[in-house]
C-alpha cells in the first residue's frame, strides 16, 4: 500500500494538540476542552477536538476537527460533553490503536489531552507505550514512511480526570465529581422532606461500583443514618448494626431515616447488599414505611456546578501547560487536584493505584482499599462515623477529659455553618463534652441572657442539631457584633456558664473577635481557654485558611444568577450584563466566578478600575460582538467587585458601555445582592464543614486537663484551621495577626487566588487587549 499523502509541515511549526472526552459523561467535561482549546491558541499552538473519544480516533477524517476560539464559546455552562463521547471496542484492540496512531500523525497531531475516567486513562497510557511499535508496524505495513513518522516519534500523553465516582487514586477531586454529588444531595433533600412528612424510611442508591465516595459525601452531606462502601463493607453483624442505630436515632426523636447505599455495595464476604435487602430489614425489624429510590441517570445529568467548572478550567489550562513542558522522558502527567492545589501526577502511578483498590476489595483486604484512597477520603469517613451515630459508648472520655464547648457564629450567615454546628454537636456528644449554643453572636450573649425564654445560652441536644446538616443561614443566630463591644460582659457569661473552649463559626468578624479574646486574656482568665475559629464568609477573606466555608455557596448562586444572565443576554443578542459581585475588599468570588463563568472581564479591589482598563475592555467587546455569529450562549458578563472602584461603579461602567457602543451593542446591570448567600449550602460546603467541625474539637480537645496559664501560653490555643495549598492544617492566632492579615482592608496578605486572574483573562481573551 502506498503511504498516506499528509498535509504539508506547517510553516510555522506549531504544536498541535489533539483534546478528547472519552468514557462516561460528566459536568465539568466542557469546560476542560474550552479551556483546552482557548489555552492552546493563546500558546501559539493549533487544537484539534477528537469527536466521539476513542472512536474518533479510530474513524479519523471529519471526526478529528480544528477548533477555533469561538467553537467553543459557551461551553461552560453546557452539561454532558459537546464533542461526544462513546465507549470504544476497537481500541480495546491493537489493530483500533495501529489506525488511530496513524490518524494522529495524518492529521499532524502529537500530543493528546484525554479527559476521562481510568478506563480512558488506562487506554492513554496503553497507547503512549505502543506508541514506537505502532510507528514500526505503520512503516513496516508501508502505510506511512520513515520521514512521515519521524516528527511523531514522541507521543504527549496528558490526562485529564472526568468522572462522576471520583473514583482516581492520587486525586481529592475529579471533574464532575462535585456535581453529581449536587444532584445526589438535591433528590434526597427533596426525599428528606416527604419521609420526615410521614415518618418513613428510604433508601436510597446511588453511583459508584467500586468507589464509595458519592455514597460516603451523600452520607455526610444530608446526615443519611448508614451508608453502605465498597470499600469499606460493615461489621459482619452489619444487620443488627444498622437496626440498632437506626431504632436509636427513632427513640431519640428522629421521624425520618436515609439509608444510601453504592451500587457496588457489599458485604466482607463480597456478597451484594442490595437496597431491596436493606428495605426489608427496616421493614420487617423496625417497622418502618420503606421506600427504595435509585437515583440513575439524574446523577450525571445537567451543568456543572461551580467547583467543577472552575477544576476542568484551571486542569485543562494546566494540561496545555503540562504538554507544552514535556519532554521524551517526561513521564504521561495526570493533573490532579490535592485539597486546593492543582498538581501533575504520573498517569501510569494514578491508575495502578486506582486498579488496586478494585483489587484489594476482590481480595476483601478492605483496610488496604481504604488505605489506598487518599487521607481526606478516611477523614471524611472518621467525619461521617463520629457525627452521626448516636450512643456511641466506646468514643467517651473520661469525665476529667469532658469540656463545656461554647458554639457560636459570628458575622453575615454562610452556607455550611449549621453543619459545622451539627458535626460539633454530634462529636460533643459522642465524647462526652457539653455542646453549649451561644445564641445570636456576643451581642446575644451580652444581651441579657436570662431575660430571653430560652436564655441565650443553650446546651444543644443530638436531635437540636440532628437535620441541620443541609440547613442554609444560621440555626443558633449570627451577629457581626465584636467581643471588644462590651468584653467585661463576654467574659463574665464565659465564666457564669462555664465555657472550657470555644468554637467560632464565621468569617472576618469572627476573626478579629478571637484575636480580641486572645488578647484580652492578659485582663480575663475566662478568655485562657482553647478556641478555634472555622472560617465560614462568601467573601472568603479570612486570613489563615484559602477556603471559607460558605464561598462555594456562593459561587453557586452567583453562576446560577450568571447563567439566566447569559440567556437573556444571548436572547436579546448584543447586550453585556455588568454583574456586581459580594466579596468585600477581596476578588476572589468575583474572580472564580469569572473563571466559572468565561467572564469577559472581572473587577477586583486588589487591582481596582482605570480609565484605560475600560477603554480596552471596550475594544475587546466591539470586536467579540464584531464576530459574533448568534453561537449558542453567547451573552457576555463582565464582573465587577463591590468595592473594586468608588468611582467606577457598575452603573456607570454599564453606562460608559452603552455610550461607546454607539448602538452596536448595549448593556444591562445585574445586583444579585444577599442572593449570593445562597438557599441550601452546596455539598462542598456542607462536607467541609462536617470534617473541620470535627477537626477543630479534636483540636480544643487537646487542651482539656491543662491549666489556664498553660492553655494561654501556647500559641496554637487560639487558633484558626484552614486549607494552606495541599494542606488542611491549624494556624496559630498570633502568627497569622500579626504576618499573614491585611488588617486595613480585611483580607490575607498574599491571596493565593491572584494568579488565577491571568488565566481568566487569558481564556476570554482579554489579555491581547490589556498589552
Ligand atoms: P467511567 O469512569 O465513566 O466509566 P471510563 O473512562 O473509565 O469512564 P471506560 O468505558 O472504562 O470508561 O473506558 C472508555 C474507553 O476507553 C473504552 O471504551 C475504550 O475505548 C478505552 N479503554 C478503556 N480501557 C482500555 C484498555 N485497557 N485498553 C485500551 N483502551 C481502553
């Protein structure tokens, strides 16, 4: 056969970049291939989608397509896949792979960005190690020649991880993941409701054959009373187990029972726990009206939500990066998420590693397949275990171990601070601390507490707290009032009620109200206790930590808002929405919501407005209306922080659009306001709250026993817990007041979000402007 005749070099020898999704679907997918395609055109090189995944490699031709920056304008806020994906039999094969190496190298492509779950993965890696014996075999066939192979001979295998079991080893989150958990805690908030109506039972299936993690967070996020993990089967003696806790949680008030169990659960025996067995066990030994929900497809339906968006971005730009950078011996990279860090891991390690727990569990070594998912998966487990189960005796400290825990929330509501109240509750409980609420901030404490019916000082029940998990707003009160208002009075309820440690729930406000406790212990011993602060602001501004609780919430309402935005803008044609975003004096919401949204421009307080700033961004949106073609979503948003200028506000930067425009196009204003502080918390929110709830009492635990003055000498009793890069960790008070705070316009020093901005800009196409 004679070989294939290839397009002629390109003259200006650009990379070119092949970009698939391949495997099951999920949120996030498109987002990873926009930000693919727009990265790989502001690097210079040329992007091609490979439609159908795998299949569309093996069928080349049309199937392997140029993209443009435009093809995928609106991409993000699409659900599923637009570029198709498809499992693949043909390149399971080695002749499927012979004909899509050859596909690659007739279309010029040498580097290919998978985004996929492990199963694509594995095939990536397959192929790039085939990769010099599929070149042989394509010469020695004489389908291509030695000088057409030659510039092929590397092949850059880049993975993108897209999967809604988050079921990859070496990674805390895979596209998607977040979303399907969305959907998963939507339906049983909506279950939750019917069954407490009722008093019945459900249980509740949910995705994940060999991975639990949906399951586990489900569990954790709407407070289910069991879960079934593979991973992780329960005791042998699981049925009594189960009845025993349920029939618990019943005598102490509860009118409702969740049970979810994976689709892959099963016993230590490997045998199937299906929800039909479970759904006689409730039946028959509790008497409970027992209904079965198996939520399907609704799983992997719809758009992404704001984390997923922001991950497939932020990975599919790292991916460009991560090609760009290899070399021959450069090992294929995964791109990885690591609590709040996007790190490269090697493919080949990733998916070994994911195959082994599937293998661990055949071989019912479960404490190995729970060793292997990463360290938050178990913490998130202790989390779940500790906060939900009633009565459990083994967990209870001694009596000279027992504390009186002070719970209060401080500042504007954020989503997810029932649920750190609730998780703090339920570990107080379940070790033998006294959860006290303090009701409505200090200005609530101070305010006569005994003159209030309830007093606003309240020991917290397990059934008080129990359905909170998924509240939104602040069940105990929260106030913005700070200790220095009256400390004389603060200190004197510490002392009256006994308060032996404190955990605070709040943004800001909160912050400065344990810096002033700290150090106001020099003139009050009822200070000289343990306190921990959890930082919970949609601004997330507080030093010590890069995520808030709450700011996931409120990325969400504000996409959610953003999107109806974008239609009518897109309805309308020609029309720019100027949205002003919450956030106080930091961008970070205003700046991840542009990264989630493609916003054309995104103002912050750090950078702040000029004149020559809105005169480019002026250009940039004559010339993005001038090309306009009607695509799908094609409204545009530009962001703007509350604070980012005094003079520029969001009127009159809409007003100055619709003045240069010249009737060309024209502009809208959008004020979400207290809508960004969302309805119900996200499950990010809600699980991060549950397992830094949990962390921060086993932190104020520690001191129990210790003298005032010991506690007060040690730096880490007055502290705040946080994510620091790919780390959760405990941060002195003194230290972060004193070097990391920025007190003047109350957010951290250095804002790890900052460099995020680029890349916004970079992908809608601001930056050639901004030159
Ligand atoms: P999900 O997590 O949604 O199941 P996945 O990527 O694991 O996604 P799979 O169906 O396992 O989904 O794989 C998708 C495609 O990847 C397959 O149809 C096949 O074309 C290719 N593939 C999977 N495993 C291999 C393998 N071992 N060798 C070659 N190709 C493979």
């Amino acid at each position: 056969m004679a070989p294939t005749e290839l397009p002629p070099p390109l003259p200006s020898k650009k990379r070119r970049i092949g970009v698939m999704t391949s495997g099951g679907d999920a949120p996030g997918m498109n987002g990873a291939v926009r930000a693919v395609v727009r990265m790989s055109i502001a690097q210079n090189c040329e992007v091609y989608a490979i439609y159908e995944g795998y299949e569309g490699l093996v069928q080349g031709g049309d199937m392997i397509k140029e993209m443009g920056w435009d093809d995928v304008r609106g991409f993000l806020s699409e659900g599923g896949t637009l570029i198709g994906t498809a499992r693949c039999k043909s390149f399971m094969e080695r002749p499927g792979r012979l004909i899509a190496a050859k596909n690659m190298i007739v279309k010029g492509i040498d580097a290919l960005i998978i985004c996929g779950g492990d199963g694509s993965l594995t095939g990536a890696d397959k192929f790039r190690k085939e990769w010099p014996g599929l070149l042989e075999e394509l010469i020695q066939k004489q389908e291509l020649t030695e000088e057409q192979v030659e510039p092929f001979k590397h092949l850059n295998i880049v993975g993108l991880v897209g999967s809604i079991d988050n079921d990859l080893s070496m990674t805390d989150a895979t596209i998607g993941c977040y979303s399907s958990l969305g959907r998963i805690c939507e339906s049983v908030d909506y279950i939750d409701a019917t069954a407490f109506s009722h008093q019945r039972a459900f249980v509740i299936e949910v995705m994940g054959r060999h991975c639990g993690w949906l399951a586990l967070m489900a569990g954790v996020s709407c407070g289910a009373d069991f879960v079934f993990l593979p991973e992780n089967p329960p005791p042998l003696d699981w049925e009594d187990d189960m009845c025993k806790i349920i029939k618990k949680h019943r005598e102490l008030g509860k009118r409702k029972t969740i049970v979810i169990v994976a689709e892959g659960a099963h016993d230590r025996y490997l045998k199937k726990i299906s929800p039909a067995h479970v759904r006689d066990l409730l039946t028959n030994k509790l008497h409970l009206d027992t209904r079965i929900t198996t939520l399907g497809h609704v799983q992997r339906g719809g758009t992404a939500c704001a984390y997923d968006r922001m991950l497939s971005t932020l990975q599919g730009a790292e991916a460009v990066k991560a090609v760009l950078e290899a070399t021959p011996e450069t090992p294929s990279p995964v791109i990885c998420m690591i609590e709040n860090k996007i790190v490269r891991r090697p493919l080949l390690e990733a998916v070994k590693q994911t195959h082994e727990v599937a293998e661990a569990i055949a071989a019912k070594d479960f404490d190995r397949a729970m060793s292997l998912r990463d360290a938050e998966f178990a913490e998130y487990y202790q989390a779940y275990q500790i906060t939900t189960a009633a009565n459990q005796p083994q967990l209870l400290l001694p009596e000279e171990k027992r504390l009186r825990v002070g719970i209060i929330h401080v500042g504007a509501p954020a989503g997810g601070m029932n649920a750190a109240t609730r998780a703090a509750v339920a570990y107080c409980l379940a070790r033998g601390h006294t959860p006290v609420a303090l009701h409505n901030g200090f200005p609530g404490l101070c305010r006569h507490h005994d003159d209030e019916p309830l007093g606003s000082v309240r020991e917290v029940t397990w059934l008080d707290a129990e359905s909170w998990a998924s509240k939104g707003g602040s069940e105990i009160g929260t106030n913005r009032g700070l200790p220095s208002d009256d400390i004389e009075t603060v200190a004197m309820c510490f002392a009256k009620y006994k308060i032996q440690a404190l955990f605070i729930v709040g943004g800001f406000e909160a912050f400065t109200s344990v810096s002033e406790l700290r150090k106001a212990r020099e003139h009050y011993s009822a200070f000289k206790i343990p306190m921990v602060i959890l930082p919970a602001t949609v601004s997330n501004n507080v030093p010590g930590t890069e995520y808030s609780i709450g700011s996931d919430t409120c990325l969400n309402a504000l996409i959610q808002y953003c999107d109806a935005c974008r239609q009518s803008a897109s309805s309308s044609r020609r029309r720019v929405f100027v949205i002003e975003t919450q956030g106080g004096a930091s961008g970070y919401i205003a700046t991840i919501a542009g990264l989630s949204v493609g916003a054309l421009a995104v103002y912050t307080p750090e950078e702040g407005i000029n004149i020559k700033m809105l005169d480019r961004d002026i250009d940039h949106l004559r010339e993005t209306f001038a090309k306009d073609k009607g695509q799908r979503n094609a409204g545009k948003i530009i962001l703007r922080n509350e604070k980012a200028s005094k003079t520029y506000t969001t009127e009159i930067i809409a007003g100055m659009i619709r003045e240069e425009a010249r009737g060309r196009f024209e502009s809208r204003v959008g004020v979400p306001g207290h809508f960004q502080q969302g309805t119900t918390p996200s499950p990010m929110d809600r699980v991060r709250a549950a397992r830094f709830g949990v962390k921060s009492l086993q932190h104020l635990e520690k001191f129990a026993g210790m003298s005032k003055d010991d506690i007060a000498d040690d730096p880490m009793s007055a502290a705040v817990i946080g994510i620091k890069g790919a780390k959760v960790l405990f941060s002195a008070m003194e230290i972060v007041e004193k070097k990391e705070t920025d007190w003047k316009d109350r957010r951290p020093k250095d804002e790890f979000w900052m460099g995020l901005k680029e890349i916004v800009d970079t992908l809608s196409g601001r930056s050639k402007f901004l030159k």
